[in-house]
C-alpha cells in the first residue's frame, strides 16, 4: 500500500511540474482571454498586459519605437479588459488594483529611459493606467452608497 501511495505522489509531482514548465505563448494567452469565464478573464488580461509592458521596453531598447507603441496599445486594451471583468464579477479587484499600479510604475520608469519622442505614447498609457487604478481604489475603499 505504502508503494502506490509514492508512485501516487511522484506521478502528481511530475504532472504539476510539467504543467509549470509549459508557459504559454502571448498570443495563447490572447486566445485564452476571449473564451474565459469572467472570473478567470481578468487574470489572463493582466498576464498578456504585463508581458507587453516588458515587451515594450525589450523593442524601444532594440530602436522599434513603432512596434513598441503597438504594445503600449496593447497594454492599454488588456488592461482595460482586466479591469471590465474585474469589476463584473467583482472578483480579483485587488489583484487587478495591484497589477495596474505595478504596470503603471513600470511604465513611467521606462518613459524616463526613452527619447523625447517616444515619451507621449508611454506616459498617455501611464495616465489611463492610473484612471483605472483610481477606479477600482475607489470601488474597494470608497463611501458605499446607502
């Protein structure tokens, strides 16, 4: 009996760990945000924003301003669809809160190692980063209506 309990644990080890080890790809992410349930969709969206922040940095780093822009939109949009579902469910709020505030800082830490040109686009995304951080302070902290 004590074996099969250890085959048991090994091969629960060894499943958990494999599915560690698979990390998705940024567009199975997008995929997987259009046909999630909402409690799950604002996770997701946070994923997909956050990977893009860090995207963003790795192409105006590599002289891609154009394609860099593309994935601030991009955070933007994931972002925004992180916090519609958020605040759907009502679930996650926090997490998201959290998210966003780190995303924001990021991003303004990033817009300070770019040329003057490059700035506009990272500190607009900035500016609706903390809109949205506002938002959902003020849904978990603010007065409750009577």
């Amino acid at each position: 009996m004590r074996t099969w309990g250890t085959i048991f644990v090994i091969i629960t080890a060894a499943t958990t760990l494999h599915g560690f080890s698979k990390e998705l790809t940024l567009e199975q992410l997008k995929a997987r945000v259009e046909t999630a349930k909402p409690d799950q969709r604002a996770a997701l969206s946070i994923q997909v924003a956050e990977r893009q922040v860090e995207n963003a940095n790795k192409l105006y780093g590599s002289g891609k301003s154009e394609e860099a822009a593309g994935a601030i939109h991009e955070v933007i949009t994931y972002s925004d669809k992180a916090h519609e579902a958020a605040g759907q469910t009502g679930h996650r709020l926090k997490n998201v809160e959290i998210a966003v505030r780190r995303m924001s800082r990021r991003l303004t830490d990033i817009k300070r190692s770019l040329p003057y040109d490059d700035q506009a686009t990272v500190q607009e995304a900035v500016e609706h980063l903390d809109k949205i951080d506002t938002d959902l302070l003020d849904r978990m902290f603010g007065k409750k209506s009577k």
